[in-house]
C-alpha cells in the first residue's frame, strides 16, 4: 500500500459519518445533482465526496438511483441540473469518452466485451491515443507501428495480472461471466486511470472469481487508485470497502465505515422498510 493511501485512510478514519460530510482528500465532488423520468425523481444527491485512495461502496435498494448516478457522473445520461468535478475539473455536461480522458472510468452490471473480436483485440481499444486511428498517420506504417507495439506490450502486462492470457487470441464471446468481468476491468485499466467505477462487479460471477475480482479491486487501491463501487452482497461491502454511502429513493441517507453502516437505522429501514423495523422492535 502506498503511503499517500495509508495517509489518506488513516484521516478517513476521523470523518464524521453522516451523509454529505467532506472527506479529507475527495477526488470526485458532487453536488445538487439530480435526474427526472416523467414524474419519478430518480436522482437527487445533494452532496457527495469521494476520497481519493479509497474503496468506497455505493449500496442501496433496488431502485435506489445508483446506476443512475453513476451513468450522469461519467457522461452515459444528463442530469437536469447539478455540477461535479474530478482532481478539480468540472466533468459536467462532458461526454463519456471526455470524462474517461480526464480518468475516470467505469464498466457495466452487463459486459460490455465485442464477443467477436479476441481477447487482446478488446483490450487494445481501450487504450488512449492510439497514433493509428488517424486518417493520415494510418497510411504510414513507421508512424503509428511504435505506439501500436506500446499498445500491445500493456495488454499482455494487464492479461497476465488477470490471469487471461491463456486467452489471449480467443474470442471474447467465449468468456465465462466472471472472466467477462476481468476482460472489462483490465480494458478500464488500459486508460490508466486515476479513479474506476465498478458497477455490481461481483454479479453473476462464480466464488472463485469473485475471490480473485475482489483481491484485483483491493490491490488496485493498495497501487493508490480511488474505486467506487455499486454492490448488493452486503458480505462484499463489509469486506473490501473503506467507506460506505447509501442511497435510497434517489437521495444518499446515510455515510459511514462499514463497521457503523451495518447497524445505522436509515440502512436498515431502506432494506427492511420502516414498518419492517418497528414490528421488529415491538416483538423484542
């Protein structure tokens, strides 16, 4: 672990937790963001920071306006109004690719992998400027062909880390869902980004590559990346995250550690229902 990152965690640990509350260090910086569908007001963040170095777990009820968030944050869908920025730069109103330039990047619940081209072809479109897609330079062989190479050599770096380069030339169509996943993460990586957002990275995958995601995220933030990440397995959550915000009805209710998340009553009732948790209270 770095130590700007054990730096960072350790002043985490003095934040008050309660929804909205500045972080020592954020890196993303929400606010008043929100986004309507008809009459269902899906998002409404008043304010949100996320630390910089941390694994932070964005959980809530289906429905909750997580997916939502995440998809105005990094360009994929516009929010009515609101402003956020990123390292001190206004990432609003900025299509997606823009805002994965200016790294930060996410993947999806449902891979997004181009099933018939292989393994290292996927990898290679996520890199950043790459010399050949140009009209002119493509035509000339020695100006593009050294970045090309560059290209490659970071793909098989990020194939062996995953563990995938014994798949290296086949189709991606012909991954499991759980090394879907890995081809995603490693392909957000090839932006070498400097904050990653992760949504339900652990669905549909079996355990044992769900073990193996979950020790690449933790790695990640140990190397000093920032991760926010949306999740249901509340087992996850409590395992590898360093702050948890939740959300319910399209607003964030409650913040904390995870060790006080578990046991704040606005999480429960979001969960449980407030109906739930009074009769629960009444029969003890």
């Amino acid at each position: 672990m770095t130590a700007e990152t054990v730096l960072g965690l350790s002043r985490l640990g003095g934040v008050a937790p309660e929804p909205g509350v500045a972080k020592p260090d954020p890196i993303l910086v929400a606010d008043d963001v929100t986004k309507t569908f008809g009459g269902l007001r899906a998002v409404q963040v008043t304010r949100l920071e996320v630390q910089r170095g941390a694994i932070t777990a964005l959980i809530g009820p289906n429905g909750a306006g997580k997916t939502t968030l995440f998809n105005l944050l990094t360009g994929f869908d516009r929010a009515d109004s609101g402003s956020w920025s990123f390292q001190g730069r206004s990432l609003a109103g900025l299509p997606a690719y823009r805002v994965a330039r200016a790294g930060m990047v996410r993947t999806f619940q449902l891979t997004k992998s181009l099933t018939l081209l292989t393994v290292l072809e996927n990898l290679k479109l996520g890199s950043r400027e790459q010399t050949g897609e140009r009209f002119f330079t493509a035509l000339i062989h020695p100006l593009w062909r050294p970045r090309e190479e560059s290209i490659e050599r970071l793909a098989d770096d990020m194939l062996a880390r995953f563990r995938l380069g014994h798949m290296r030339d086949e189709f991606a169509g012909t991954l499991s869902g759980g090394q879907r996943k890995l081809l995603e993460l490693a392909r957000a990586l090839m932006v070498r980004p400097a904050m990653i957002m992760l949504d339900e990275p652990t669905a549909g995958v079996n355990p044992v590559l769900t073990q193996s995601l979950l020790g690449h995220i933790k790695q990640l933030r140990d190397e000093g990346m920032t991760i926010l990440f949306v999740e249901h397995d509340m087992d996850v959550v409590m395992g590898i995250s360093d702050w948890v915000v939740c959300m319910a009805e399209g607003r964030i209710i409650a913040e904390g550690p995870p060790t006080t998340i578990g046991s704040n009553r606005a999480v429960i009732d979001a969960y449980l229902g407030t109906h739930h948790g009074r009769r629960a209270g009444a029969e003890n």
